[in-house]
C-alpha cells in the first residue's frame, strides 16, 4: 500500500511540475506588461512626491491608475492577474523588469540632457 502512495504522489508530483508553454488567456503579453510596469512606477514615484496622507493618495492615485489603465485598453483585475501568474514566472518577470529598469534609464536619461539644455542657454 505504501508502494501505491508513494506512487501516486511521485505522479502528482510530475505531472504538477510540467507546465505549458503557453500563456493562459487574458493575460498581458511580456512587451505590453512591460510598458505598463514602467507606468506604474511612474506613478507610484509622482505619488510618493504627494503628501502623505491617506485621503490625497486616494484622491489623485485612483484617477492616474484609471488613466493608465485606459491607454493600456486594460483594467486593475487584468493587471493583477497577468502580475499573479507573472510572479510563477520568474524568468519571464526578471526579463520585463530589466526592460523596466531600461526604459526607466531612457527617460532619466532625456530628462537630464533637457535639463543639461536648459542650463546652457544664456540667461
């Protein structure tokens, strides 16, 4: 009898390791998902700069994330879906959070050469 226990896990086991290849359906694809983590950290940062009272990141945090969403043609529950089958995929979410992180340095990046412009203008 333990013989068929042992079995039967090892089996379970096996067959819940294999996983497709295929992502489920409704889930933002890497490229998309990536482009929007960029936004959403944006926001976060401008929120951050907010005062920190619960009320007005309430008040100017729920409107942003609404407008994110939109240009991205998603909502709150698609986002949390797609990052909670992301977080199985620590590959794939290594691989989007490194175009993250690059897309983060091309827009510090352009800000600091405008800045840089600016500064050298005649006053």
């Amino acid at each position: 009898m333990l013989k068929y226990i042992t079995l039967f896990f090892s089996v379970s086991f096996f067959l819940s390791a294999c996983k497709s290849d295929k992502t489920p359906d409704g889930i933002i694809n890497q490229g998309r998902m990536a482009s929007l983590l960029t936004e959403v950290h944006l926001v976060d940062g401008r929120l951050y700069l907010v005062k920190q009272e619960s009320d007005s990141l309430y008040k100017y945090g729920t409107g942003r994330y609404v407008a994110l969403f939109k240009k991205y043609h998603t909502d709150s529950v698609q986002f949390r879906k797609s990052m909670n089958y992301y977080a199985t995929q620590p590959l794939a979410l290594q691989k989007m959070y490194d175009q993250v992180a690059l897309n983060l340095k091309k827009k510090t990046d352009s800000l600091n050469k405008l800045q840089f412009k600016q500064n050298a203008l005649p006053k």
